[in-house]
C-alpha cells in the first residue's frame, strides 16, 4: 500500500523554486525548507505512534506505544501518569 503525504501549498511553492526555478532569488536557503519538511516529518511520526497506541490489542502494548508517543513528543515524565485512566465500572 503506497501512503501520500499533504504538505501546506507555502511548503510545494518552496520545493518548486528551490529545485526548478531559474528565478530563484540569490543566496537562497535551503534552512527554512529542511525546517518545514522536518516538521512535518515529527507530525507523521507523531500520528503513526499515537495510532499505533490507540490500536493495540492489548493493555501491555497499548501502555509501551503510549510511552513512546510520550517519549516522542517530549512530555515530561513528570507530567504522565502510571498508567493510562481507566474508569471503573458502577459498582450494582
């Protein structure tokens, strides 16, 4: 299965004179371009884990996909709990 990739129009246009433009201004940098892909990239990685944790069959795995979502994302361990919330059920 082949997967796509949307990138904000402002990011192709960049791309497009960086690679293809004659007209491309002097002394153009390619800083801001690496910045921008590089931050989409964190976004792809960011939902595939997060994915990956939502669609564990199991509690274990559920628990190792959500630490290494959190670790990817850089929240404080400080700032997580244990485990993740479950309600108990209503006792009858």
């Amino acid at each position: 299965m082949s997967k796509q990739v949307q990138i904000d129009w402002e990011l192709f246009l960049d791309l497009y004179d960086f690679f293809f433009s004659d007209e491309a201004p002097e002394g153009y940098e390619a800083d801001e371009i690496r910045k921008k892909i590089s931050e989409k990239v964190d976004k792809i990685i960011n939902r595939e884990l997060f994915s990956k944790y939502k669609r564990s069959p199991t509690g274990a795995e559920r628990e190792a996909a959500r630490q290494e979502y959190l670790n990817h994302r850089g929240i404080s361990k400080s700032f997580r709990t244990d485990t993740e919330y479950h309600a108990e059920p209503p006792e009858e």
